[in-house]
C-alpha cells in the first residue's frame, strides 16, 4: 500500500536496502525477569581499564599533516586507542537504548541543517552498565562511503545534542568497518571515557562523563559519524530507550488447555523454509 | 465481599507477571494514541486472517524496571511508543488472561505472505506482510532485534508462547511475528 508518507515513514526510501536484510548481534542472557538491576562483579581489574590519555592530543595535530596521511594515522590511532577501553561484555544492564540514523538530520556546529549522505543508515544500539560505567556498541552503517573524518580520536561518536542541535561528543566508538555497502562496529568498553577532542574548558569532551547522563535523558543525546566529504556527519540520530527482556504478555488462564501457546507443529511443517525460526533454548547463556 | 475494582486490580497484577507490578509507573500512558499534528503515529490494527480488529491502540513505554509495558487491558492491543522517529512499529498483546485467551491468541497462526493492516493518525492505512514468525526465550531475549531500529518500514508483533512457569506466573518464551511495508 504505497503512498503512506509521514513522520514514521522511511524519509529515505530505505525500501531500496530491504533486499539487504539485516543481522543484528542477539543481547544474550539478560535475565530480566531475574531483576534488572542485579549487579554481578565481573573482575575487570583496573589496569585492564588504563588509558593512554598522552595520546588523546595526538590527532589535532595530525590534522596540519596531508589529508591522506592524516586520514591513514588517525584511523591507526583511533582504533588502537579505542582497543585500550574495550572490556568484556558485563553480566548485566541497567538501560538498552536504538538509534535509528539517518542522513536528514545531520546539523552543523551551528545547528543549521547539513544533510549528510543520501540514502545512508545506521543502526546505533547500546547497552550500559552505568554502575561499571560500561557501554557496550553495535553499529551498523548502510551505505556509508569515503574515509572517516573528524578532529576527534574517532569519527563514530555520541554527542550531548538535543535533536536539530550541535553538541560535544562524549562518546568516541572505533569506526564500523567492513567490505561493501555494510560497516559494522561491535564492543564494550568503560569509563572514564575520552574523546581526543578538547572542549571550551579546555579539557577534553568525555572528561568527567558519566553514562548516568544518558539514563537519565536519552533524547538529549544523539549518535552519528563523520566522514571527509560529510564532517558534519553522514547520518545521525537521537537515542531512545527500549525495553530490556522478554515481554510479559500472558497470564496463562489458557495455558493449561491448550499445552502452551507455541507455533503449532502442523504450522511448522507448513512454513518450514518459508521464515519461521525457532530460537533454541540452549542459546541461553549460563 | 469484594468490590468490583478490587477483582479488576486481581487481574491486573496477575497480567504484569513477576516483572512488571501491577499498574507500573512506566513512560506508558495506557491509554488510547493521540498524535500531536506534526506527527503521525499508528492508532489501529486489522490482522483480517486470524479476526483481529482494535480501532484504538494503547500507548506503552518503558516500566520502572525496565521492562516493556503491557497492556493493563487484554482485550487491547498495545504500541511501544519509543518516541523516536523513524523507526520500526511494534505492537504487543496478550496471548491470554487469568481465565482464558486473550487478544493475541491466535497469532501463532500467522503465516509469511499473511496480511496485518496498520491505520495511522492522519487517516492512512498501510498493509504489512508477514516475513516470519519466532519463538524467542525471554532469558535470551534479543532486545534489538524486537525493538531496534532496522532499515525500512518494519511492523514487529509481540504476544507470548510457550510453557507456562505457574510458579514465575509467566510464560518461558515470546512469540514475535515480523512483517514489512507491502
């Protein structure tokens, strides 16, 4: 039924990636029913934590070198860098939060629209643990061409922004990489968070950030990319919360008579090969 | 002797399950969707295969503890309002109540090619296929493949399945149908 047009329809015509499909990494074992909250030390020392923040004030200077040699070490840099953060998945989440990115709502550091690439995506999702102060990321960008750029140790950030604003990144995310039309960037990592990039106070932007922030109002943040030919950004958008856990949408009054709501095995053997998938039980963590 | 109310709010917190009280203090407001005029926002359901008709759909968020909201009513169906645009449209439902079926009962039975009509606030209707159907673990619950963003104009339905934990008052599973723009 085409013709549907408005402000929860794709602006992008990102029918034209349907063909693609989509493959998001499963959050695993998250146990909600169990309690959300419940916290479950996970041994990561403080060294494995340590940054090397003499390297953060590398990268602007990099920017008076070549653009093809500053592009080639800050790529280098910001990945190594990145590495540094990166911890194991924690047990456990206190907030999940999407972003769906898209290239109409890139502003300027004025706040003027600067429409980043036509018909690119990207898919943000975030876990965080703000008792650990650890987020873990799964990116995945569609149709992002052309080196990343930007002045910070990244390209892939999340910014302290209202929707239609600019604001300071927070957040610095090792670039999605990847062959073709899809880059994908998958990890965990923990605070104290940098960015390479020095705010108004002269500190850097990540310096004294907490992901408490983020909890406490997503909408006043946004996640996005930057590349050379769209430094302003190439897709953007702001996070929103989702549910964490299964949904509890019975009570079981029926539960009895009928031996359990499932997909009935004569419709099994009708749709088999034809979509249906049974997710088994033993992809349960612990 | 028990007032009316009193048996209302029984059935309610047996609906919420363990993990959400009775009547949570979610972003939610359980009431029917009305779109401010800058906006559009899905309002009604037709899923002609399996007889399912709601000319009102109920806004949900997040509960206090992080779940997803339910409808406080079983005869209704929900949509999780992430209050982010663009983005995929997710509708949840019961599978039952404490005394019998409730108003997703019937949605295991949908089949790829079936056809789920979504109404929106501006007056269009837009029809979804079904792509596929999925039994998921709630204690393996891949939150992002139900909730987050996906290229394109995806429609995802949630209801329950599975075995019935009578001591946790819950369902083990999640029955998750996905549909696309046809």
């Amino acid at each position: 039924m085409p013709g549907r047009l408005g402000g929860r329809d794709d602006p992008l015509g990102a029918a034209a990636l349907s063909g693609t499909g989509y493959r998001h990494r499963a959050d695993r074992g998250l146990g909600l029913n169990a309690g959300c909250g419940a916290f479950v030390e996970s041994g990561i020392t403080d060294d494995r934590l340590r940054k090397d923040s003499e390297m953060r004030r590398t990268l602007p200077r990099l920017a008076a070198a070549t653009a093809a040699s500053a592009l080639t070490v800050a790529a280098t840099a910001g990945t190594a860098m990145a590495q540094e953060t990166e911890v194991p998945e924690p047990d456990t989440f206190t907030s999940m939060y999407t972003v769906m990115a898209t290239p109409d709502t890139v502003v300027d550091s004025d706040g003027g629209s600067a429409p980043g690439e036509p018909g690119a995506t990207g898919e943000f999702h975030f876990r965080i643990n703000s008792e650990q102060e650890i987020i873990c990321y799964d990116i995945t960008l569609r149709g992002v061409t052309g080196e990343y750029q930007s002045p910070a140790k990244t390209a892939t950030h999340v910014h302290e922004a209202n929707v239609g604003e600019p604001g300071p990144p927070r957040l610095a995310f090792p670039d999605p990489t990847g062959d073709g039309d899809v880059r994908t960037s998958s990890g965990c990592m923990q605070g104290p968070f940098t960015t390479g990039l020095e705010g108004d106070n002269g500190e850097d932007t990540g310096t004294g950030f907490s992901l408490s922030r983020i909890e406490a109002n997503p909408a006043g943040f946004t996640a996005d990319t930057h590349t050379a030919e769209y430094a302003a950004g190439t897709v953007r958008g702001q996070l929103s919360e989702v549910p964490m856990g299964g949904v509890e949408t019975g009570a079981g009054g029926a539960s009895h008579a009928a031996a359990g709501y499932a997909i009935g095995a004569a419709g099994l053997a009708a749709a088999a090969g034809a979509g249906v998938v049974l997710v088994r039980r033993s992809r349960a963590r612990g | 002797m028990l007032f009316p109310g009193a048996v209302v709010l029984l059935l309610l917190g047996a609906c919420a399950g363990p993990g959400v009280p009775g009547a949570p203090a979610g972003t939610g407001s359980q009431q029917p969707v009305v779109a401010r005029q800058d906006e559009v926002l899905p309002t009604s359901l037709r899923i002609p295969v399996i007889g399912v008709e709601q000319p009102e759909l109920l806004r949900l968020g997040v509960a206090e503890d992080g779940t997803a909201e339910v409808p406080q009513d079983f005869a209704r169906v929900g949509w999780f309002d992430s209050g982010a645009t663009p983005g995929p449209t997710v509708l949840l439902g019961h599978v039952d109540s404490r005394t019998g079926p409730a108003v997703f009962v019937d949605l295991r039975d949908l089949r790829p090619g079936d056809v789920i009509e979504v109404g929106y606030s501006d007056g269009t209707r837009q029809a979804y296929v079904v792509e596929r159907t999925r039994q998921l673990p709630k204690d393996a619950f891949p939150t992002f493949e139900v909730f987050g963003a996906a290229p394109g104009d995806v429609l995802r339905l949630v209801t329950c399945a599975g075995e019935f934990d009578d001591g946790a008052r819950s369902y083990v599973d999640n029955l998750v149908v996905d549909a696309r723009a046809g």
